[in-house]
C-alpha cells in the first residue's frame, strides 16, 4: 500500500478476477479493463459525481439522456466484454474461448499495486492464459457500443548505459 506524507497506510481499492471455461480445447482470453474515473472534484470542471448516473436535459418518459463519468472509459467496454459472455450463456451456444477477467480500479492513478498482483498470480491465475485483450478505449460512436480490442501501442526496450 502506498503511503500519505503522514505514513499512513493507504488502502488500494481490490482488484476483481473472475473466469468463466476450463475447457483444454479452447483458448484462454484474459480480458483486462479498469473501472475507475479521472479524480473527481466538481470544481475542476466536472458535472456529474464518478458514480452517480445523472438525468441532464432529458424529457422523462421520452427521451432519456443518462450521463455517467467513466461509461465511455472504461466501464462500457469493460461491460461490454460481460454482455458478450452473457450473450453466448443466454443463446446456449459453445463458447470459443475460456474467459478470464481483471477489472481494477486504479488505471486513472497509474495501477498502483496491479504489477504485483500480476506477479503473484502468474503462475496460479495467469498460468494458463494464451492472449491478453486490453480493453482500455472509448466506443467508437454514441450510438452504438463496440467491442474495442487491441491499445495505443506498445514498445519494450532494453537500454544498457556505461
């Protein structure tokens, strides 16, 4: 836990893993998406609370316009992920993959503690997953949800300096 200029400890929010599929046929996806919202001082501009969805503008009983902080990024798409598995249950139709989600709460704030959960978990939970999903992007239109897949882009290095 990191700590607050006084020392004291400070709780991280826990870190939800959850699969669905054990079958050795199938691949295993572990899909990763985070929950949480930009900090959340009104007088910085926002409008809404984080959590609280919000009527603004809308004619009741006609036309509905919801507003949640963070339904775009990252709680849609994580969402999104779930009613897709839902989907498949509800259909009875075979599933293609076996399924394992890590959704947290701490991407806004730079993941604290989730580098050492993956450490821990890799040779219990993670041991047997064959492709990662990062879901961590806005939907693509307002009209219609999307299930994004892939990120912005990745790079490794290793630099050696003497």
């Amino acid at each position: 836990s990191p700590q607050l200029l006084d020392g004291q400890d400070l709780p991280l929010p826990p870190v939800i893993l959850g699969e669905l599929g054990k079958d050795p046929q199938n691949p295993t996806v572990c899909f990763y998406g985070h929950v949480d919202v930009q900090p959340a001082k009104k007088e910085d501009g926002w409008k809404t609370d984080p959590y609280t969805l919000t009527e603004i503008n809308g004619v009741y009983l006609v036309v509905r316009n919801l507003y949640g902080r963070g339904a775009t990024d990252n709680k849609g798409p994580v969402l999104a992920w779930i009613n897709a598995v839902e989907t498949f249950r509800a259909l009875k139709l075979a599933m293609p993959v076996n399924f394992k989600f890590v959704i947290e709460g701490m991407e806004e704030a730079g993941s604290l503690g989730l580098e050492k959960l993956l450490e821990e978990e890799k040779q219990c939970f993670f041991s047997d997953v064959d492709y990662i999903v990062i879901s961590d992007n806005l939907w693509l239109s307002n009209k219609k949800p999307a299930l994004t897949y892939g990120s912005r882009g990745n790079a490794c290095f290793f630099v050696e300096v003497k």
